[in-house]
C-alpha cells in the first residue's frame, strides 16, 4: 500500500513528505535533547549543593570527633599513667554505642639512649654486684631487638623511676625519655552500634587524620 502511494506520488510531493518526516524527527530528538538537559541541570543543582552542604557538616564533625577523642586521650594518658610514649588504642563505650580510637606510628630511641643503658648498667654495678636476679630483671627491660629498644619493655623501667635514689639510676632514665621520638602516622576512630541480638555492628563513618 505505501509502495502503491509512493508511486502515485510525484517528485516534489515525495521531497515535502520526506523534509516533513526529517523535520519531525528532528524536533522529536530536540524534545528528547531538551529534556536530558533540563534533568541534568535540575540533578546537579539538586545534589551538588546537598553534598557540599554535606561534605561541610562531615568535615566539621570530623574534626569535633579528633578534637574530643584526642582531649580524651591525653586525659587518660595522665589518669592512667600509660601511653605516655604517644601511641596506643583505647575504645570508650556505653550500653548502645562504642567508639574505637587507633593511633599508628612509629616510635624510636636516639643516640642518647646509649648512653642511658650505660648509667644504668654503672648504677647495677655499683649497688646490685651480688643481686643477679635484680640485675637480670632490669636488663631484660634494655634488651634490644634487631637493635631497637621495645618501648613496651621500657615503659616498664619508667615505672620504677622513684624507686631507686641513685645518680645514675635517674639520668638514665632521664636519658631514656629524652631519646624517644614518636612518629605519629595516622589516627583512626570508628564507630559501632548494637543491633536487635546486641551484637556490635559498624556505623559507615570512619575517619582517619
């Protein structure tokens, strides 16, 4: 039938028919063309300013939270007489809800450490000579590993500063404290909730500094 109609039709009336179809198709891809660009834009300025809006109150928040946790840290540092070398993990938390503070680093002991050892050892020698087990003890908290000193053995030193009144006993570890760097790398603090069979889930917000 559209063969039959075609043939009947004349020169010019096939180009209109044709320049009729190309124009309405045309506009049909303008229509098309005219929506995307308008859901575009409407989409961007839908989500764009809501996540900037959003990425602002996360900032701020993240720096409320390292704020706070780093305020608790210090505090327990000097409650609790531990970490006192900078590094450490705590995690705070009641009946519903649970935060997780990592902090990783790396710490060291500098050339004065050398030095500390030797007033130490000076300070067994001269009021420990026949007291093995003391002197043994103490040592064993120097012993160093692929030569570094453990800051968890020596901790343990520092815990028994007052104990002895001795010159070199308290230059040492004078000398040991002032040795110590700690080259803080990242902190990290997450967050956790209980679910209905009160098991600890994670909350999808975790940051690191």
């Amino acid at each position: 039938m559209i063969t039959e109609t075609l043939k009947i039709l004349s020169i010019e009336e096939l180009e209109t028919e044709l320049n009729a179809r190309k124009q309405k198709e045309a506009q049909k891809r303008e229509e098309k063309r005219n929506q995307y660009e308008s859901l575009k834009k409407s989409v961007i300025n839908d989500l764009v300013p809501a996540a900037d809006k959003l990425s602002d109150e996360i900032q701020n928040f993240k720096a409320k939270a390292f704020s706070e946790l780093g305020s608790l840290f210090d505090l327990l540092k000097d409650y609790s007489k531990r970490h006192q070398d900078g590094k450490g993990n705590f995690k705070i938390e009641d009946e519903n809800y649970k935060i997780q503070f990592k902090r990783q680093g790396k710490g060291t002991f500098d050339e004065r450490s050398h030095q500390a050892e030797k007033h130490i050892i000076d300070f067994l020698t001269s009021k420990y000579q026949g007291d093995r087990d003391t002197k043994d003890l103490i040592m064993s908290l120097l012993e160093r590993k692929n030569g570094a000193l453990d800051i968890l053995l020596v901790q343990k030193l520092y815990s028994m500063e007052d104990r002895f009144d001795d010159e070199n006993w308290r230059e040492g570890i004078r000398l040991l404290k002032e040795s110590y760097k700690f080259s803080l790398s990242k902190d990290y603090i997450s967050f956790f909730k209980k679910d209905e069979n009160n098991e600890w889930i994670g909350i999808n917000l975790n940051f690191s500094y």
